[in-house]
C-alpha cells in the first residue's frame, strides 16, 4: 500500500548553517558531505522521503543581482559618461563579466547547494525563486532565463530527476513566462525525464501595481518575495474573482503555452491566506498536482496546542490525497507551535491520510475506487458488444459487480409478482452473456412461491453461448431454451411477458440497446414488461488537462479522430465547471442536464410484417442545453452518465448526484466523456450551450457535439425600428423618408467583440432573459465527429 510521500523543506538558511564542506577538518573524497549527511539523518527519521533544498545559495543570488541588477540605461550619475562607449551609471568591469556570463553561464562551488550525484538521491530542487521570469523589464526576464537554464543544466548533470520552478507573479507578463518553460521542455539537453514543477500559490492576492518584487528604478531584488509567500500582481481591475482567479489564469497560460506537456505539473502552495470563497479550491483537483508545499504558518493550534489546519483546508487535503501527491513541509523547526515539535507537522499529514475517506476507499477491497484504482483516467474505447464478440474475461469483470445484478434480481421479482394472478410467465433475456441475469431470474422465481416461469436466453455471441449451454446443463437443468442469434431477427416459439436485456452502455444507448431491443420488442405481450423500461442520458461541462493530455498523447489514431471519439473512463483529476442556480440571467439549467431519454417497449413504431422498425429515424435524437459557469475554467470536454428505470421502484445510476441512491457501489459503468479538440476557456459567469445529436444511418449510429461560449451584458437600448436609415437617406441620418420601408442595419457577425464596431454597429445580442441583462457570444468548439468520420457504433 502507497502511503503519501512527505518531504522537508530544507530552506537556505539551514543550509547555510553548516559547516562547509570545503573548510571542515581533512575529508577523504568519498566521505559524506554535510548535506549528504543532512539527507541521510532526515530520511533515517523515516517521517519524510524526499528532501526538498534549494539548488543555489546567496552568494549567487548576490553575484546574479550585481551582473543583471545594473541601474538601467541613463540612470544616476554616471561613473562613466558614455565616452568610453558604456552606459552611463554601468560599471564596465561589471559589465563585461555579466556579458562573459550570458556567453558562458557557469556556477562557482560556494554557488550551489548540491555538488555530488550521491546528494541528489531523494531529491527535490528548488531553482532560485528570485528569479522573474515574468518581470516587466525585459532585461531582467532575458536574466533570469538563462539563470534558470544554467540551473536545470547543472540539476541534468547531477540527475535531479524534479525541479520546483519560481512562482509566476506577474499576470500580464505571465506568457513570457510560459515561453520561458515551453522552450526547456522542448529542449533535449535538458534530458527528457526531469519533471518542472511549478509552484502556485493559492493565497488571497494583494492588488498593487508596478513590479511584483518591487525592481524598481534601482532593479535590486531588496524587495523579492524569495521563498516566502509568494504573490500574484493582477491589475487593480481584475474581475471579481480577482487573484484567486489571476493564480489559475496563470497556470492555466503556462500549460497552454507549453502545449498540455506531461512533464510539467504543480505545486501548490496553502501559504496562508487561504481562498475563503466557497468552491475556490475545487478547480485545482482538475490540474496536475504533483506537490502540496505546507509550511507550518498554515497550521494553526488545537486546543493542547498541536498543529492542526482549519476544516476547509483538511477537507481539500483529504480530497486531493487519492492523486498521491508528496507534501512539501516547510518551517518545521520553526517552533511555532507550542506541541507536537517539529515532527507535529508529518504526524498531522499522516492522521489526514488516515482519515481521508477517498483514499481509504480506494484501499478497501471491493469499494468502486479500489475496484476503479487502476483505471482512474484512463481513456477506453466504449465496448461494441453488437459488433464483437466479448471475451470472457470481459463478462468476468461485468460479473464482478455487486449491485447490479442484485438490482436486476429485484426489478425482475417486482415485475413477477406484478403476476401472481397469472398461472404461467414466460421470461426472455436477451443478450444473456455468460448467464448471470438468467440466474438471477431464477433467484427471483423461487423467492415467489408456487411460481411457474418458463425462461428463453438469447445470445448472438457463439463462444458465449458455450458457456451458457454448460451452465444450462449443470445449474438449471436444462431447463432454459437457447436461442443462438441476433435478438433482430431470431424468432422465438412464443410471445412473452418478460423482455429482460442488459444492453445498456456509459450513456445509456451507447451500445445500441435502442435498436435492438425495437427489433425483441415483437416478442412481447401486448401487456409485456421490458426490463429496463426507460433510460436517460446527462452530460456536464468537464475541466480535466489529465484527460486531455490522455487523448492527445494516445499512441494510436490521429489527433481529429481521437479526439471526436467518445471514451469511457472513470475521472479522478475532473472538475465539472457547471452550477446550479440559473445563472446571471436565470436561465441556465442545473450542473448536470438531461440530453434524451428511450423507452421501451415502443408502441407506436410503423413496423413491418415480422414486426421490425421500417427505419431508425425514431432513435435520432438532439439535445440543446445552457449551463452556468459560476467560475473560470477550461472546457476540456462533456461528462457522459445515464439512469435507467428497470421495474416498479428499482433503478440504475451513474449520475453523480442519483448514483448513492439507485445503485450505490455499482462498478459496471464508468462514466462518458466526449473530449473536446481544441480547450475552450470560460470567463466566470459565462454561458455554455451545449448541443449533442445521436445520429443514425443503415449502418451505424454516432454523436456529433458542439458548444457555444456567452458572457451575459446588460442589454444595450438600440435606436427604434424608425430610426434607422435607409440607403436612401444616408447622407442625412436620423431622418427616415415618410413611406419608405426602414432598413436594418445589416446584422453583425455573432464573433464581433462587445465593443462597437468601427462601422458603429452594435454588438451582436441575444435579448432575452431576466432583467435588462442579453449575452454577447465569446467563443466555439468544432463541431465534433461531422457524419460520424471519427468513431461510430455499427449496427
Ligand atoms: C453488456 S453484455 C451483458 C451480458 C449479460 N446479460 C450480463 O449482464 O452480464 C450484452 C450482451 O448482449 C449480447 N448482444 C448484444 N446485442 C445483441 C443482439 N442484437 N442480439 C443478441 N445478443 C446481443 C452481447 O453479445 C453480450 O453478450
């Protein structure tokens, strides 16, 4: 069992503290170094299992800030005026060493932390977090990227396999940043394994102006946040989400900058203040979270004086702990707390992981998170069980599912003894597998006494139906009739009462149980039950850059097509961007909405003379739905769910919110998920329509999907009908001629900015909602899957 990994943040001043390995008593060249010596003591506690310790020391700050730090052209007095051809208020000898440097960027020993590949086992480096890749002056961001190269270069030599990256700090300067990053990522010599980390601070933002570490006039990093709360600058206008917003902007610039790259991740810093927003945290459990940097400030006392966090803050831990994050704990010999000492801190992180239910779930045999441990994310194709032939290893996994054949069993008693007047029942399953709902039918026979079934099985799998000729020979006496065939155009001796099938796919009708259970439908009674009776389909709008990287990085396929192929997965680093509550302009439907719904059996299809369907235009099907986000977000794609009502009070669920109450701790379904191509971001508060379509031909059925971004404005009073001008009288506006038709202004393209065109248009508008409030259209997708060119279902 993998217990969550928990590292000491070993900050510069500790390091500094030792003695140098240079000037302590003669050493043999093997003999461990101080912070060999340091690791090893710290890992022997047996509390943490990495370390995490700056790579470079002051003295290369103190050396960068004097090279890259100069007072800028035309400042101050000039040591040299100029004539010697050097700026004025430069020092030339400075000068040339800085430009030696970005020729030759190199480190002195006394400069770094590590020096041998011994001390770098169990390692976390921190490069340098004074350095502004994102700083205004775009000096200092030339600087600082090649501080930071010459950096990761020397943690390649030594085999420093995670780097933590400097904060991003400055909103509008943040994709100079990302560039930064992109181009180490794609740069081989840097090796192709190091992880970069970056660090996020999650704290309340200050709003304030000019350079985040305060480079002023003067360019000295006096004022740099260094390793100590780090803060975002946004503009003292951001939108009301303000710098909780700008953080995950931030991030969200980076790693769409540098193309979703797996190699790049996290670390998210709970340095106080803590976001008090309800829902502020739930956006970070969609990102790659790698790292959670705890310093001791963000505990506060318990009542005997332990360190403890505050309840929102163990509710987000305990949540993001089943994606085994290693927790960086930082000021641990700080004395802060008056008990616990410095081991109060990993103790309290391993009470958290104790107590934490998600990932208790996941260790306890039998839950659906044990069970689902090793598909988290994991993109599959849907099964095609009309179009293959299933293995059984296939079925065995089905069979596995504790709840849903004990559902079946239970709708399947409901419906007999919906019959207990009747002397006889005749049963069908269709689609039976290996068995299991014909043994559950039984089961539920002979809970009803007195009770007389006959049971018809029909199965189109030839490998299948071995084992269920052996199962009817030695578990039901042979008293099951087999029918071998496709249930569309096998024909049954009898008409029955009972049509049980189980063809029922993530989305409900994914696996094309409406097409064939319209063409078993003429094996029932004019009164006959279909079990199940009904079903529906919901989406929801899903952030996740874990599953996008999944479809994009697929080994097989090309991107268009995987990404215009719905899968089937069970999400862990997902946030579902929707919410309740209509929304600015009250409108909006609920945080995961209902596409379509199917039922069986279909009276009222024009059939033929066997009693089969003409077509299937009746299973077509369009959904058109308006979600809420009430935060940013990226769109990744569209969560896929279903019920289905199988008799009287029995139900399937994967819907998140119906799932505990109908069928709780059914494994069988993982949810859906339509991926988008391209992301599609969401400002906080707009509008997603969404708009899904079944599609069906002679030879198979596909989804096609679409969505449209809106931002809700006050409506704008437009000039009245009369006002307008007509070619006429362009000349003279504002004076329609008596008897001539009014002619609108021609109608702006839907992707015109809110912003009056220079022609003076107005912006293109829905009117329409609550109050003065329309909504002016932000963004699209594709349309996704055109005629069903990526992935469809055969029929
Ligand atoms: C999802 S599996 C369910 C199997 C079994 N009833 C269970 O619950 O474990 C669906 C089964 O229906 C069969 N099937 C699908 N479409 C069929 C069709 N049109 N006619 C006959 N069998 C079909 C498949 O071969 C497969 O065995």
């Amino acid at each position: 069992m993998l217990s969550i990994p928990i590292a000491l943040h070993i900050p510069a001043s500790e390091l500094a503290a030792l003695p140098p390995a240079s000037s302590s008593a003669p050493r043999e060249s093997d003999d461990p170094t101080p912070v060999q010596e340091l690791i090893s003591t710290t890992l022997a506690s047996r509390l943490y299992t990495y370390v995490c310790l700056p790579l470079t020391t002051p003295k290369w700050k103190d050396r960068w800030s004097r090279m890259c730090l100069q007072p800028p052209l035309g400042a101050g007095p000039s040591t040299a005026d100029g004539a010697d051809g050097h700026a004025p208020g430069r020092d030339p000898a400075v000068e040339k060493e800085a430009e030696e440097w970005r020729l030759h960027p190199k480190f002195e020993r006394e400069e770094v932390t590590v020096t041998r590949l011994e001390e770098t086992y169990s390692l976390i480096g921190m490069v340098s977090a004074w350095l502004e890749l994102d700083s205004p002056e775009s000096g200092i961001r030339y600087d600082s990227e090649l501080a930071l190269r010459q950096e990761l270069a020397y943690s390649t030599y030594l085999d420093v396999r995670t780097v933590v990256l400097p904060p991003p700090r400055n909103r509008a300067n943040v994709a100079d940043y990302a560039r930064a990053i992109n181009a180490i990522l794609n740069d081989t010599s840097f090796g192709s394994y190091m992880q970069l980390a970056v660090r996020i601070p999650v704290s309340e933002v200050e709003h304030r102006g000019g350079s985040p570490s305060g480079l002023g006039p003067g360019r000295t990093l006096a004022e740099s946040p260094g390793i100590k709360s780090p803060q975002i600058v946004v503009s003292p206008n951001a939108g009301e989400e303000g710098g909780l917003d700008s953080a995950w902007e931030m991030w969200d610039v980076i790693r769409t900058v540098c193309g979703y790259n797996s190699r790049l991740s996290i670390v998210l810093d709970l340095s106080p203040p803590f976001p008090l927003r309800l829902g502020a945290m739930d956006r970070w459990s969609a990102e790659p979270i790698r790292h959670i940097f705890l310093p001791a400030t963000s505990f506060i006392p318990n009542a005997k004086g332990y360190p403890v966090l505050a309840k929102a803050n163990q509710i987000f831990l305990k949540e993001v702990m089943q994606f085994l994050p290693i927790f960086i704990l930082s000021k641990t010999q700080a004395n802060l707390h008056n008990a616990g000492g410095s081991k109060g801190y990993a103790e309290y992180v391993r009470f958290l992981e104790k107590t934490s239910t998600t990932l208790q779930a996941m260790r306890t045999e039998g839950t659906l998170e044990s069970f689902a441990s090793t598909y988290m994310d994991r993109v599959q194709a849907p099964l095609q069980p009309l179009m293959d032939n299933l293995q059984s290893s296939t079925y065995a996994i089905f069979e596995r599912d504790p709840v849903k054949y004990e559902r079946y069993e239970e709708a399947i008693f409901q419906a007999l003894s919906a019959r207990v007047e009747q002397e006889t029942s005749v049963i069908c399953v269709a689609g039976a597998g290996r068995g299991p709902l014909i043994a559950r039918a039984y089961k539920a026979v002979q809970r009803i006494e007195g009770a007389n079934v006959t049971i018809y099985a029909i199965e189109k799998n030839p490998n299948a139906l071995v084992t269920l000729q052996e199962r009817n020979a030695l578990e039901w006496e042979n008293a099951v009739t087999l029918f071998f065939g496709d249930m569309r155009s096998v024909e049954l001796p009898e008409k029955v009462d009972i049509l049980i099938s189980e063809l029922l796919g993530s989305f409900g009708d994914n696996e094309l149980s409406p097409e064939c259970l319209d063409g078993a439908q003429r094996f029932l009674k004019d009164d006959g039950i279909s079990i199940p009776s009904f079903y529906t389909a919901h989406v929801a709008p899903l952030s996740s850059s874990k599953l996008y990287n999944e479809v994009l990085h697929q080994t097989i396929g090309d991107e268009t097509k995987n990404a215009e192929t719905p899968y089937v997965v069970m999400f862990q680093a997902t946030n579902v961007l929707s919410g309740d509550g209509g929304g600015v302009r009250g409108v909006c439907g609920t945080t995961v909405q209902e596409c379509w719904s199917f039922e069986h059996p279909r009276r009222d299809l024009f059939v033929d003379a066997r009693g089969l369907p003409f077509s299937n235009t009746h299973n077509t099907r369009s959904a058109h739905l308006t979600f809420h986000i009430p935060h940013s977000g990226v769109l990744h794609g569209l969560a896929g769910y279903f019920e289905a009502h199988l008799y009287g009070d029995v139900s399937l669920s994967i819907h998140p919110e119906t799932k505990a109450l109908k069928s709780n701790n059914m494994l069988s379904w993982f949810p859906f998920y339509f991926p988008l191509k391209d992301p599609l971001y969401l400002p906080a508060n707009a509008e997603l329509d969404v708009h899904l379509w079944r599609m069906t031909s002679r030879q198979k059925v596909w989804y096609e999907w679409y969505a449209e971004s809106f931002l809700p404005v006050p409506t704008p009073s437009f000039p009245s009908a009369l006002e307008f001008i007509t070619p006429q009288n362009t000349g003279a506006p504002n004076t329609p001629r008596h008897g001539s038709t009014p002619i609108r202004p021609p109608r702006p393209s839907p992707m015109l900015d809110a912003s009056p065109t220079a022609e003076g248009h107005p912006p293109f508008l829905e009117i329409g909602g609550r109050g003065e409030l329309s909504r002016v259209k932000i963004g699209q997708t594709k349309l996704h899957n055109p005629g069903g060119r990526s992935s469809w279902i055969g029929l």
